[in-house]
C-alpha cells in the first residue's frame, strides 16, 4: 500500500499497516524540502518568504512502488487530482515500477484521504484480490466527507480552493469560516458564530449524515479529527463524536508542513467515512 504524505496519517498506524508514505515538497524562499523537514510552525513563520508545494517525481515513486511489493500487485492511493499532481505522476510511475500498480485517486486529502487508505489496508490484510481492495478503497473514498473551519480562508484563495470573495466575507463578518472539501475543491458552508460554534456545526453536520444513512449491517464509522496546529480541537471534535456513535477507526492527523502551506494555521477539522 503506498499514499502521499497529505494524508495525515500518524506514524504509529502507518507502521501497524505496513504502508509506505511518500513525501510531498514544500518550497519556502526558493529552498526546497521534503514534507516534514520543515515543521508546521516553521512553515507558517516562513510564509512571507514565499510557498509553494509539489509533488513526487514518477521516480521516487517507481522506488516506492518497488519498496512496497510483496508479491501481489501493489495499490496507490493519492490525494485528489484537482488538488495536486500526485494522481498523474502515479500513473506514470506505475509504468516504470517492477510490480503492477493500480492507481485510485482519493478524492480527497488530508484526514479522510488517510481513512480511504486505512479501509484499502484493511482490506488488503484480510486476503482480498488487488482488485477487491481497490473496489473498497473506492467505496471508503464515496462514502468519506472532510469538514473544517479556518481562522481565514485567506491562504485557500490564493491558492484558488475557494473563491476570493468567499474569503472576503467571512473576514468582514468576523465569522468562523467552515468549508467542505469536495472534488478537490474546498466548498464554503455557513459559518459558525465562533470557535465553538464552528465546532458544534461540524459535529452537526457527521451527525445529519449518520442519521440519513441506511447503513447494512456490519457497517461502521471510522473518524479522523484534523488539525493545522490546533491539536486540542481535533481531539474535541474526536470526543465529541465518540460520544455519541462508538467509532472503528479514530485518530488525530496533524498537518504537515504542505498542508498547512494550503491552509494557513489554526485549521480544526473532522473526517469520516462509513465501511466494514
């Protein structure tokens, strides 16, 4: 199982599953690095300087896809095409790989990219056909939504993920801004009245899913909360939720320093995604 490194996921998981993260780069002041040479705080102190982020080269993740193969075929999961280049340069680099790779583009990022490749890992370890996996990476990735709040969505409109004057009013309103990530596109929602507010209409919004959801037996959630140096609300969002609907799969997902070149400090997010 090979992924990007926008998918948030912790180190301790990523070991269980025996997957292998490829690093994205992050360029700041004409310098470049490997994603986490640069810590987030690091990152957002240097923004003046200039940022910009890229993808692997279909290289190093030829070596990867090599590193990865036990025999039986290799899957990669990327972060969403709209969003970045990972998606292509997979594809390419599954022609210059030894194993063969089938390529699933996500649809998403960070948090719920990670929890589609989890749902692949899972089904990878229970014996299943490269094809069965890449049919429930598929299936995680319909199924997983991504919700966050901002203190600006300043940092996404430049980087043309939402609409300028979607930035604009928020800031003049003084409101939470809130977003949905959707097709690779960061998809302003109504915005909370606060912090509080913004994390309360989160959990709002995973609850009205579950509730509208006909869910077969032995389906279960799995959650992920999600944070741009803002670790406490993440885990509130976690808490909050587990409250409420025991989870299957929960973590915390801390930003790297690419993400947090998207979007700035201070993002507080919850993913989650339906499946066995």
């Amino acid at each position: 199982m090979v992924t990007d490194s926008a998918c948030s996921l912790p180190a301790e998981l990523v070991a269980a599953h025996g997957i292998v993260v490829v690093p994205m780069w992050v360029t700041v002041g004409g310098h470049q690095y490997a994603d986490g040479e640069l810590s987030p705080s690091d990152v957002a102190r240097r923004a003046r300087e200039g940022l910009s982020t890229s993808c692997p080269a279909p290289g190093q993740l030829a070596e990867a896809f090599d590193a990865a193969d036990r025999g039986d075929g290799v899957v990669a999961l990327t972060v969403s095409a709209r969003m970045s280049g990972v998606f292509e340069a997979a594809r390419l680099a599954a022609g210059l790989a030894r194993p063969h790779v089938q390529v699933v583009d996500t649809g998403t990022a960070a948090g719920a990219e990670g929890l589609v490749v989890l749902a692949a890992a899972r089904a990878a370890a229970s014996g299943l056909s490269l094809e069965d996996v890449v049919a429930a990476a598929r299936a995680a990735a319909a199924s997983a939504r991504l919700v966050a709040t901002v203190p600006s969505l300043e940092h996404l409109a430049r980087s043309g993920r939402v609409p300028a004057i979607a930035a604009s009013g928020a800031r003049w309103l003084g409101l939470a801004p809130l977003f949905e990530f959707r097709q690779g596109r960061a998809v302003p929602l109504r915005p909370g009245h606060g912090r509080q507010g913004a994390l309360a209409r989160m959990v709002a919004a995973w609850d009205r899913d579950a509730r509208q959801r006909e869910r077969p037996p032995g389906e279960r959630l799995h959650i992920a909360g999600l944070h741009a140096m803002d670790r406490p609300a993440a885990e509130e969002l976690v808490e909050r939720v587990s409250a409420r609907l025991s989870p299957a799969t929960a973590f915390i997902g801390d930003f790297s320093s690419v993400m947090v070149a998207h979007t700035g400090p201070g993002l507080a997010g919850l993913a989650w995604s339906w499946g066995p």
